[in-house]
C-alpha cells in the first residue's frame, strides 16, 4: 500500500477495544525539521527579534523534545498496533528514507518515528506532496527580504494563501487518519502548533493532548484535560 513502510497487518486485536485514538503532540519545529527554510526562518527571526529571542527558541525546542521523549518513553505502547503521522511526510515510497535521512541531518523529531518504528510501529506517509510543495513555494515568497516586490495589499493576499492552505493540509492530514488508523489501534500525531486537524476527524476518534492543544485550535487547554471524546 502506497505510504505505508511496512507490508498489510493484522489491524484488530482481541485484547484491545474497537476504539481509535489519536495521541496529538504539537511541535515547535527546529531549523533541521524545516530543511530549506531553516536558515531563511533564523535569519529572520534574528532580525526582527534579536540573537537572544532566537537562541531561546532554540533552547525552548530542545526543553519540548525533552519532554517528548520522555512522555513517549513513558506511555505503555503496542508498537504492533500503533501509527505514526509526520508533519511534512508526504505519502510516497519513500516515507522511511526520508526519516533515516531527517535523524541522520539531526532531527529529533524523526529520531523518534525512527526508534518507535524499529519497535514496530508504522510509520505513515501523512501529506499530500502537491501541497507540501505549494506551501513551501509560498513559503519562499514571504520570507524573501522584500515579499518578491509585493506591496502591502499584495503581501496581505499571500498570507490569506499560506492561511488557506494550512487548512487545507489540515484537511488532507486528518482525512488520512481518517481512512487508516483501524478501530482498535492508536495513532501518534507529530504536528506544527499552527495547525489544527480536529475539526475533520471523524467522531469516533478519541483525541489525547498530553502536551495541551495546538495553537491554532480554537479553544487551548492544559495537558490533564485528557481527551477529546
């Protein structure tokens, strides 16, 4: 099955419920998780904010994936039973080259798919690459020194796109979990804080915030609000 690294599976199990949930982790991406915009991105938080607000993002970055690790380390997994959704992982033949790439470049984030998926969880193409493409190509846009030489109401029109097409991944994302994570299995969601999947996820679908919801969520609460039911 295209996305997918691993052959077809058993997807139910007698020990477990018919229930899906989804363990949603929103993430401050690092300069390695953004690939090319890395650079771009440092440069311009630098510049408008200063060398120290930039040094403190990176040192927040690390505290968070700390705290990852550790809650995952924690959790009493199936990896047998378990999916796992990447931010920026397009569904294609090459979803697990990509990981061992990302954690070979530095990438925590990816180092944990990696690890989970040795266990045997699997590991699942999650975004449509036209879209992943056309964000990155707006990207480009908004981060050139001089927005490509738009005016005011020409860089406004811009970030009206790169806001719809966030929806629009966020769509396309929660669609896929949607159609693959089985009853009876749990899916592990590794997503930027801007986005906000849950108003596309079927109902069935129970949702865990173990480290509070996404920014772009309508409503923030704390980690020990649990589930959304």
């Amino acid at each position: 099955m295209p996305g997918n690294t691993e052959p077809d599976r058993e997807t139910t199990s007698p020990a477990l419920t018919a229930s899906r949930t989804l363990i949603y982790c929103p993430v401050i991406h690092s300069v390695v998780d953004l690939g090319a915009l890395g650079k771009p991105v440092q440069t311009a938080t630098s510049t408008a904010l200063g060398a120290e607000a930039w040094r403190r993002r990176v040192h927040t970055v690390e505290q968070m994936w700390n705290e990852i690790e550790r809650l995952i380390e924690a959790m009493d997994l199936d990896p047998t039973h378990t999916r796992l959704y990447q931010d920026g992982l397009p569904i294609c033949a090459h979803e697990l080259d990509i990981v061992k790439e990302m954690t070979y470049k530095g990438s925590r984030n990816h180092r944990i798919l990696l690890r989970l998926h040795t266990r045997g969880a699997l590991l699942m193409g999650t975004e449509s690459a036209p879209l992943l493409l056309q964000e990155y190509n707006l990207a480009k846009r908004l981060m050139s020194p001089d927005h490509g030489g738009l005016d005011s109401e020409g860089r406004d029109d811009l970030q009206l796109q790169a806001r719809e097409l966030l929806r629009a991944r966020d769509r396309f994302i929660a669609e896929r979990i949607n159609a693959t994570l089985a009853p009876g299995e749990l899916g592990i969601l590794f997503l930027g804080m801007l986005h906000d999947i849950t108003p596309w996820l079927d109902p069935d679908i129970q949702v865990a915030y173990p480290l509070g919801m996404p920014v772009g969520s309508d409503t923030v609460a704390h980690p020990q609000d649990g589930a959304r039911k």
